[in-house]
C-alpha cells in the first residue's frame, strides 16, 4: 500500500530523508521521528465512529466491506462492537475517514 502524508509538503520532506536513510546519512531514529511527524496518523476507532464514516460515504455494509476488501460480516461487528479493526484495516478505515471511499478505490 502507498504511503498517505499529510500534506504534499511532508510528502517531499519524507521521501528526502528517506532518500537520505538509504544513502547513511541520516540515523533510523531520525527516519522514525519523520515517519510520526509526516504519515497520516492511525487512532482507534469506536463503533460509533466506524458507523459514521461508511454513513457519511453513502455505503451499505456491503458495499464498504468490499472496499476495504472485508467481508460484510465483519463491517456489522465493528459496528457492534463485537471486534475492533487493526492493522491493515485500520489503517484503511483512518484513510476513508480523512479522504473519504475514493482514497482506497
């Protein structure tokens, strides 16, 4: 999966010091610092928050789970709360939140 950044402007300053990681002028701590700083950031979600985000795109569970290439069953336990998306999923999940369904179509 590509990298989401918050802004073209990290984007640039990220693939830099990644460039300059490669190349040993840069320490990984460093690369990592820039990683927290430039990356789009992951945070729980609740169900009420996964619920509002596939509402706010017009989906039905269906439909969002094969976004997130998901089954629809488990679409219904995160909304219940019956289990908490990590991973991949999560990460997917943030980026439909901050950039809607087109970010991962």
């Amino acid at each position: 999966m590509a990298k989401q950044y918050k802004s073209d402007a990290l984007a640039a300053v990220h693939e830099t010091v990644v460039g300059l990681a490669e190349a040993g002028v840069v320490a990984k701590q460093t690369l990592r610092a820039f990683d927290e700083m430039c990356l789009t950031p992951v945070r729980d979600l609740s169900p009420e928050d996964i619920r509002k985000i596939r509402l706010r795109e017009r989906a039905s569970q269906a439909v969002f789970a094969r976004y997130l290439n998901v089954t629809t069953g488990l679409v219904s336990q995160w909304e219940r709360g019956k289990k908490r998306p990590r991973g991949a999923s999560l990460k997917l999940l943030t980026l439909v939140e901050k950039n809607g369904l087109q970010a991962v179509a």
